[in-house]
C-alpha cells in the first residue's frame, strides 16, 4: 500500500511574495509615499494568507439563506449570511478600502494605493469586493450628484473606516428585460407628496442584498421612454426598526460561482426613495457608479490571476512526474511563464488605470486623464475578465485532477473567474462602450498619444526590438479601425471586441516593456 501523500500548495504573505507587484508600485509611487504605505501592504498581505483566507473559506461554505416567512407566518423575507461574511466587511472598513479612495491622503496617488489594497483582498474576500466595488461607485455618484444630506449621511457610512458605522450599497439596475439594455426599465417613481418618490418594480439581479442602501434607476411617471428619460434613486433598504421599506424578496439566485454573495430577485412595492441629480440621464448618472465598479472588476479579475499562478507555481515545485519536479518539464514551466506574462500584462493594465483615476478625480491634467480613464475602463474590464477566464481554467488543469475537486478551493477559481466577464456590462457590451469612448469622448487620440509618447522613451539600446514590434501593432489597429469605421457602424459593430482586445493587449504590452527598463 503507497504511503504516499501529495504536499498542496501553500499561500505565503501575498503582497511579500509578489515581486513584481513590488517592482511596479516602484516604478510608479514616489518614493516616500511607498515607504508609508508599504507596511500597511505588507500587513494587508500577511492577512490575506491567514484569517481573511479563513473567513472567506467559511464564509464559501456557508451560503447565504432566504428565510422569506416567521414561524407565525409573517412575510419576513430575511436574508442570513454567516458570520465571517459580516467579519470580511468589518475588516474591510479597518483596512480602508473604500475610505482610502475618498480620503485622498496622498493625493492623487490615493487610488492606485487604494487599488493595490483591493488586490490583496479580493482573493481573500469570498467577492466581498462586490459589495466594496458598489459602495465605492456610490460613494463616487453622491460625491458628484448627492445633495448635502445625501453627503452628510450615507456617503459618510459608505467611506467610513468604523466597522460599527460602515455601510455597503447595492447597484440595482438589471430587469428580466435587459440587463445590458437598460434603456427598458418598468420601474416606476410616484412623487410621495413630501419631496420624495415612492418605487414600484422588480429587479432581477440585486447583489450584496444585505447592504443598507441602494441606488437604483426608475422611471417617474409620464417621463420619456428609454434610457433619457430614467431617473437615479437612492433608497435604504429597512426601516430604522429593521424592516424591509416594502421590498419582497423573491428568492436568492442559485449560481455557478460567488456563491457567498447574496443575489436576489425582488420587488419593491412603494418603496420610499429619493431622487439623486435631478430628473432624467439616469444612465449618464449611474455611469460614474459602474465606471468604477468596472475598474475594480479589472483589479479583482487580476488578482485572482495572481492568486492561481503563485498557488500553480508552488505545487509544481512539489508535485513530482517523471522522475523530476513538475517545474523541471520544461513544457511544463512554459506554461506557467505563458500565465506569468499574462499576469504581468494584465497587472500593468490595471495599476495604470488606477494610477488615471486617481489623476482623473484630482484633476490635476486638464482632462487628459479622464479621457484615458474613459476608454481605458472598458478596455481594461473585458481584456482582464477575458484573460482572468482563461488563466484560471489553466490553473485548474496546472494541478491536474485535485484542480477539480471542490475541498483543494481551486475550483473557486474558475467559477469566480466567469461572472467578471459578465456583470458590470459584458464584454460585446463594454466593447461597444469602448466605441462610445472613442465617437462621443474623442478619447482614441490622446491613447494613441500616451502609447506613442510611453514607446519613445522606451530604452533604445535594449528594447528596441520589442518596441518597434509594438508600434507596428499600434499602425496596423489604427489602419483596421480607419478601414472599419470608413465600411459603416454595422462593419465597425462586428468587430468590437477585437478591436477593443488587440488594443488592451497592446497598449498593455507597451506599459509591461516600460516597467522591464
Ligand atoms: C469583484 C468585482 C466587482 C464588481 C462588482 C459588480 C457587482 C454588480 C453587478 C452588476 O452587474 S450591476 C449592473 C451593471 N450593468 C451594466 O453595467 C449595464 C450594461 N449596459 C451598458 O453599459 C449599456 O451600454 C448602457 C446601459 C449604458 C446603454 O444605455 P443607453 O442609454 O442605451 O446608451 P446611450 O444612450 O449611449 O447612453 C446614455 C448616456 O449614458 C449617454 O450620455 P448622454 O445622456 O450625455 O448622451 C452616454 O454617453 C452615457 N454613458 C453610457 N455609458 C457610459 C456613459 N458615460 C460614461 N461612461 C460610460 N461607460
Ligand atoms: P443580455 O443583456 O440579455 O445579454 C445577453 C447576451 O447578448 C450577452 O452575451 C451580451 O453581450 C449580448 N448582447 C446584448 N446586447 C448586445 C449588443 N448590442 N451587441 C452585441 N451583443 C449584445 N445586475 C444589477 O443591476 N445589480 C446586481 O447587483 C447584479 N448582480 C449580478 C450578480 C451576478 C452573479 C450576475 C451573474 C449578474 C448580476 N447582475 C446584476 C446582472 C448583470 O449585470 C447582467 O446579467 C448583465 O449586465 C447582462 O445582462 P443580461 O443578463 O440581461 O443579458
């Protein structure tokens, strides 16, 4: 009988274990902001392999229940999650991860600190980062459409650092007619007579239906049809007895992944909600909401990506076949260094769009940066979801059969992995966003500028090579979209997402050779 037992794969401290993440924040912070902030990283990174890794396991097995009636029969419509679910958001507002965002301690740094700390949650969080992504878009609209009241109470709570105080916030936009197209919401708001509205509709993806507030879109009576004419609307979800403010719970969505995550499909009868920015351009709106909660997509899509390969490269200095490591195959190890540079690409991406977004809210380039940002969101969003997929369905094969077995917590991965590509628009949808940058913003220019600009002061004497190879790609994607846009909308339509993922791969190719200098 074999006496033979395979060592799994061990997680260390994920912020000291990252080198390269280290290498870029570098690269990018000044000096004597990452001395700062380096040992709340270090920390954030050492909870992440320890009790956030315990909570979120916990909280993985033990899903959320509807309970929707009392043992007297009373319509209660609870929603129970377990323990650990409530404590991965306590240390949420310890750690700050919405609070350093809104703070702006280091200016317009802020967010590519607050970024490289959600890098270290997600993998840990059980998507607790769901929550997260959707308070901090909230936080985002009320900051710019909120009245003083709205500032005063809900935006203190969603940016709060006391776990007692701090609240999270729903983002209830999808119906059974369209998630993608909105523009057919049935909601309906009736002035309440007092200055408020009352909300009677059905929203068929609601997550983190827990949280203590939400901002919705709903159509006030005798308003256009379409998406001009939809409102935004903030609501609180219970009474300050506790009580659902006439909100039936149908059910909890039964899903392939996120599976601590509440979702439910509800319907709110009447339900008191106050109007946020003034009548009409809901969408425009909730754009400033979901441009963020697309940024965080992006950063969680490629954390998980970080998570799967130091997990795969670990097992395969364990793992023996043939005689020898699995990382002395050199097939083998090609395929963790393919995984490894989409790691990098990805990684690249996603900590410059934060380093934009930071500049974009600090204003500090005259609208560059929000032009960058603009295009840059839903380019980032569905490279990094597409590229996120694909990572972790070869994680899992990296394992070989424990890669498919539930209680290794590999499985997560993947099915975690999918959803990113989904919700927060998909990627046919962001694709299509990425020509509404380009049409509406004028944002292609000043991206081919700063791609042009980063390929010039890349290091002649070793990188040229791969820097002219760059710049090839960059003329022959403006050469396929000029031919496509003079073709007709239907040509320049079709071909969206592969328009949307060569420029992600290039540009993000550009930014990994800057940080290989
Ligand atoms: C762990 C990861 C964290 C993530 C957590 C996620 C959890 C939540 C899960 C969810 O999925 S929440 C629901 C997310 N839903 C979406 O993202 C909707 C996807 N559909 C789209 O994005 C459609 O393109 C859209 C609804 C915007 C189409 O709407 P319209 O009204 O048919 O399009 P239109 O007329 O082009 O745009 C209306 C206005 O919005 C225009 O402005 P104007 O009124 O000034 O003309 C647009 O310019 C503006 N707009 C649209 N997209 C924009 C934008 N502005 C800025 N940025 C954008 N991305
Ligand atoms: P559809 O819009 O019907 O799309 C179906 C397919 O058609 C997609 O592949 C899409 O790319 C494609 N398509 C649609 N239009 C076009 C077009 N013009 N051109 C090309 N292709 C097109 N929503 C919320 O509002 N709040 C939430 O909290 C929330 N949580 C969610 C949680 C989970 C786990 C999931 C899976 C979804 C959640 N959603 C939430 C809903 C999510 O945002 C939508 O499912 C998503 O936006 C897609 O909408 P849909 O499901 O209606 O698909």
């Amino acid at each position: 009988m074999s006496t033979f037992y395979q060592e799994g794969p061990v997680l260390g401290n994920t912020y000291e274990s990252d080198g390269f993440l280290k290498s870029c924040l570098t690269r990018m912070l000044p000096g004597e902001i990452l001395r700062e902030i380096q040992p709340h990283l270090d920390h954030l990174g050492h909870r992440a392999a320890n009790d956030l890794l315990a909570l979120a396991r916990q909280a993985e097995t033990h899903p959320p229940v509807h309970i929707p009636f009392d043992a007297w029969g009373r319509r209660v419509d609870e929603i129970e999650t377990h323990p650990s679910w409530d404590l991965l958001k306590r240390a949420a507002a310890e750690e700050g991860l919405v609070a350093t965002g809104y703070e702006r301690k280091y200016g317009s740094w802020s967010r590519l600190y607050q970024m490289t700390l959600l890098h270290l949650y997600h993998p840990s969080s059980a998507v607790f980062s769901c929550p997260l992504a959707m308070t901090d878009g909230t936080a985002r609209a009320i900051e710019l459409y909120g009245d003083e009241s709205l500032k005063e109470n809900a935006y203190a709570n969603l940016t709060s650092r006391d776990p007692d105080r701090f609240w999270t916030s729903g983002q209830w936009m999808t119906e059974r007619t369209g998630g993608s197209d909105v523009g057919g919401t049935s909601t309906i708001a009736r002035p309440d007579g007092q200055g408020g509205f009352r909300l009677q509709g059905t929203k068929w993806f609601t997550s983190a239906t827990t949280s203590e507030m939400a901002m919705t879109l709903a159509r006030i009576e005798g308003a256009p049809e379409g998406s001009k004419g939809l409102s935004l609307f903030y609501l609180e979800l219970r009474d300050p007895a506790g009580r659902l403010n006439q909100i039936e719970v149908h059910r909890l969505k039964d899903k392939l992944g996120t599976r601590a995550l509440p979702t439910a499909e509800l319907t709110l009868h009447g339900t008191p909600a106050q109007l946020v920015g003034g009548e009409g351009h809901g969408v425009r709106k909730i754009a400033s909401l979901f441009n963020i909660t697309r940024v965080y997509n992006a950063v969680c899509a490629v954390s998980s990506m970080g998570r799967g390969l130091t997990l795969a490269k670990d097992y395969a200095r364990k793992r023996r076949a043939f005689g020898k490591r699995l990382l002395d195959h050199p097939l083998h190890a090609e395929t963790l260094a393919d995984l490894e540079t989409d790691y990098r690409i990805c990684l690249s991406l996603v900590l410059q769009v934060a380093r934009f977004l930071g500049e974009a809210e600090t204003d500090r380039q005259e609208g560059r940066a929000d032009k960058l940002l603009r295009i840059l969101t839903p380019i980032t969003k569905l490279f990094t979801a597409k590229l996120g997929v694909a990572s972790a369905s070869e994680v899992l094969e990296s394992f070989g059969g424990a890669g498919y077995v539930e209680d290794t917590h590999l499985p997560m991965l993947l099915r975690d992995g999918q959803v990113l590509a989904i919700w927060e628009g998909t990627t046919n949808i962001l694709s299509l966003d990425m020509l509404r940058a380009i049409s509406k913003e004028d944002a292609l220019a000043p991206l081919v500028e700063d791609a042009r600009r980063r390929l010039g002061d890349i290091d002649q004497e070793t990188l040229a090579p791969q820097a002219t190879i760059l710049e090839r790609e960059l003329d022959r994607w403006l050469e396929h979209f000029q031919f496509l846009a003079k073709t007709g909308r239907e040509a320049l339509e079709s071909q969206a997402r592969t328009l949307a993922m060569n420029l992600g791969r290039c540009y993000a190719g550009i930014l990994l050779l800057e940080h290989a200098q």
